[in-house]
C-alpha cells in the first residue's frame, strides 16, 4: 500500500484489518469536460413477441411511468423472438405456443407507437429478416414509420444471423459471406419502399467469429447504425472456475469489466470505420435469460452503474439493457404473465442513478485505492459535478476523499442501497423506492449535506454500495 494510503487510513483513524474501512484517493478534473452523454443513451430492449401481449398499450400507465422514470431513452423491439414474428397488415396480435409463430398487423403498432409516445422515448424496430421475405419486412418498416415519425430511431434489420444455425433458422455452414448478399437485397427492397430511411444492424451475438467486424465493412453505406449484442457471464457455463461462471464474485470483477469494454472498443472502431455509429442494442449480466441469485440481485445494479458509465466514456451512442418481463431473470422489469401489474429488480435502481448523474460530459477521474472501487464523473449544464461511486467489495467499507477543485465548495449524496449484496428486494436510490403505480418521487429530504472544503469531500461508502456525490460552486 502507498504511503498516501497509509496516511489517509491513520488521519481517519483505522486500520485496514478485515470488515474496516480502506481509504481512497478520487480526483476528478472538472476543468476538462469530454464526451457528452446521449440523451437517448439508456435503454431497454424487448422480445419482439411482447407486442402480443397486453403490455405496450397507450392506456397502459404504470409501465409508461416507468419508462418516463427514466427520462429520454430508447425501447428496442428485438431479442430471438423478432425471427419468429411475421407482419399481416391487416391481422389481429396472435401467438401460436406451439411453435412460438407470432403474427403482428397494423393495430398492433397502433397500439405500440400510442404507448410509445407517452412514454417520449425512441424505438429501435427490430424486423424479421431470417424469414426472407423483403416486401413484407419493407411494408412493416413502411407502416410503423408511418405511424412512429419522429419516435423511431431506426429500423434494425435481424437478430444474432451469427446464431442462426443454432436456431435452425439456417443450414450449417451459413457465414457472414453468405449473409451479405441476403441482407443487402432486403435493404435494397426496404429502401425502394422507404427512402431516407435509417437502417441498423447487424444484432450480433457476441462470439470470436469477427461477424460484426465484418458485417459493418461489408455493408457500409447501407447501414446508419452498427449494433451487437454482449452479456457479461455465460449461461451454458458450467464450470465454477471459469471466467464466465454466473456468480456474483464474476460479475464483479474487473477483469469481466476490462473484457466486455474491450468488445465494445472493438465495435465501435469498427462501426466508426464504416462510417456508422454504434449502439449496444442487447446486453445483460447473464446470457439465457440470466441466472437467479446473479442477474436478479442488488450486484447486478452495482455492475450495471460502472457499466453504463464506462461504455458512455468509451463513445457509444447508447445502451440497452434486454428485458423478458420474468420475474428471477435479468430483467429490470417483470409482469405478472397476461397482466398489466409489474416489480421493478435491482437493475432497473441503477438505471435511476445513471438518469440522474449521466447527464452532460464525462470528467476525466483517478482512483487510487486498494479496493474494488470505480468511479465516474460528469459535468452537467448547470455546472454541477456528478461523482458516481462504486464500492464493488462485499465486505469493506471505503472512506473516499474526492478532490474536484477549489471554486466547488457545497456537496450532497444520494445512495444506491440494499439490505445486502444478494438482496432481491428492499433497494432504494436516494432513499426512495419505486410506488405500486411506477412512480418514483424523490424529494429534497433525501438528499444528505456533505462537507466540501477548497474542492475537496470525505464520503464513506458502505460494503457492496453506490452513490453520486453532487458538488457545486
């Protein structure tokens, strides 16, 4: 341990023995703003299939206040079930649970944009292309953009064509060679019906087959938006020792963090070369659905806050988090099956935080310290600095001093918590929980005074805790 450490560990008067405080050193440079965060940056992607389903409805309040919550944001329509969904103009929402066959028509998107717009957020409309059937994806686009406008962010075109021999949804030996010419000639229909339209792709699963780096290169000018798809663990994992076994202690490490980022650094050069921009359009902490005790504890929003600030300092235009609407998954949302009644998860905590503190430009930050702690900054319009502090150990409380500058000199913080780190239920952000009818009002009463003297704040935070330190002039 340094002697800067030692010091701050005596000044504060502890010692670093197990279960007791470990010091930190954050500095943060407010006088060298970056990368501005989309407004649109955070997300939600949904199995296409829930369109059938009584959710997306223009009177359906709870979950439109839920996704208001949040501010701008943008709801992806996606995931496997978008292969398994067929447009009929003129059809009623079916589902046939026999072969998972879906059929979505023009009320359905009635219904879907109407929710949609009171939620005033974007879509990212995912269309079958597994299916090969041009003209019906381009009278699909053709039709929501007619009723969508504005509200669309873009029409994305398949889901995972790297996994669709997994599916059965082609032969063996289907390789993005073989994709190429068949996306290209559904772009070249969808376009002749839709000019100007903005199209994103290719929604590839994560693997070391470089599809995604390939796809983009191929299909430039042809696509806006270059997206892929990531999940921190792996659920087919069985082997407790590899890195990729949903549990908790994987979740958290850097190591996991380092890798995922790498991928998305990847993507993003390559979509940038392309001349596109890049969105992570489906992630999670577990793939398959995510893993009970992992993807539905209070571990899962302390990942996804350094998550979300990390791929926001990296240059992506957003995020979103992928959402089956399961209780015991990694969904940040759950329904009761066939009802309008729903649970906000852990995860859906973390979104909070970042709505609140993910706002303007990102500040370069230093930690120095021995424990498990991340942490990131911005600057918002106002001239507030947004501290966000995660403690990643389950068992040491930290003691940080935050240096920002000496013109800041009034702090506040607000806290991301939960009984403990496997806890399902009981997490609050600045002290409040999310109300039966989606509300979540925060007052002025949660906020906690916090010293700061020429720049500079001591905070403690707990074992397996975040919060955002908010200074001011």
């Amino acid at each position: 341990m340094s002697a800067l450490f030692r010091s701050l560990a005596l000044l504060c008067g502890f010692t670093l023995a197990a279960g007791q405080s470990i010091p930190a050193q954050i500095d943060v440079d407010a006088t060298k703003p970056g990368l501005a965060i989309p407004a649109d940056f955070l997300g939600i992607s949904y199995e296409k299939n829930a369109l059938v389903e009584p959710h997306f409805q223009p009177s359906n309040s709870v979950l439109i206040q839920l996704h208001r919550n949040l501010g701008a944001g943008t709801l992806r329509l996606g995931g496997n079930k978008v292969e398994l969904t067929r447009w009929q103009a003129d059809a009623p929402a079916t589902l046939d649970k026999a072969t998972g066959l879906a059929v979505i028509g023009r009320t359905t998107l009635d219904n879907f944009y109407g929710f949609l717009k009171a939620t005033e957020w974007k879509c990212l409309h995912g269309i079958n292309l597994s299916g090969n059937q041009p003209d019906s994806s381009a009278d699909e686009a053709a039709y929501a953009l007619k009723v969508g406008g504005t509200s669309i962010l873009a029409i994305e075109l398949g889901n995972e064509p790297n996994l669709y021999t997994n599916h059965d949804l082609r032969k063996k030996g289907y390789d993005c060679p073989t994709y190429l010419p068949e996306i290209a000639a559904a772009i070249k229909v969808i376009r002749a019906r839709n000019p100007g339209i903005i199209l994103a792709g290719p929604a590839t699963a994560r693997r070391a087959d470089h599809w995604f780096e390939d796809a983009v290169a191929g299909l430039k000018g042809q696509l806006q938006i270059g997206t892929s798809h990531l999940y921190a663990l792996s659920g087919g994992s069985t082997n407790p020792k590899s890195a990729n076994f949903p549990c908790i202690e994987n979740l958290l490490l850097p190591a996991t963090m380092a890798k995922d980022i790498t991928m998305v650094d990847e993507h993003l050069a390559a979509a940038k070369a392309a001349g596109m921009r890049y969105r992570l359009a489906e992630f999670n902490s577990v793939s398959n659905g995510g893993r009970t005790g992992v993807s539905d504890t209070f571990v899962s929003a302390l990942w996804a806050t350094d998550f979300l600030f990390s791929v926001a300092a990296h240059g992506a235009d957003g995020v979103n988090f992928h959402c089956n609407l399961k209780p015991g998954s990694y969904s940040p949302i759950s329904a009761v099956k066939g009802e309008t009644r729903y649970t906000v998860h852990p995860l859906y905590y973390a979104m909070l935080l970042f709505h609140d503190a993910g706002q303007g430009r990102l500040l370069p930050t230093k930690v120095q310290s021995t424990a498990n702690l991340v942490a990131h900054a911005t600057l918002d319009d106002s001239g507030k600095v947004h501290v966000v502090l995660v403690n990643k150990d389950l068992t040491q409380e930290v003691v940080a001093t935050v240096q920002v500058g000496a013109r800041f000199r009034a702090g506040s913080v607000q806290r991301l918590t939960a009984p403990q780190a496997s806890s399902k239920d009981g997490v609050t952000y600045a002290n409040t929980a999310v109300a039966a009818d989606g509300r979540w009002q925060r007052t002025l009463a949660t906020e906690k005074a916090v010293a700061v003297h020429d720049g500079r704040a001591t905070v403690s935070l707990p074992a397996a805790s975040a919060m955002v330190l908010t200074i001011t002039e």
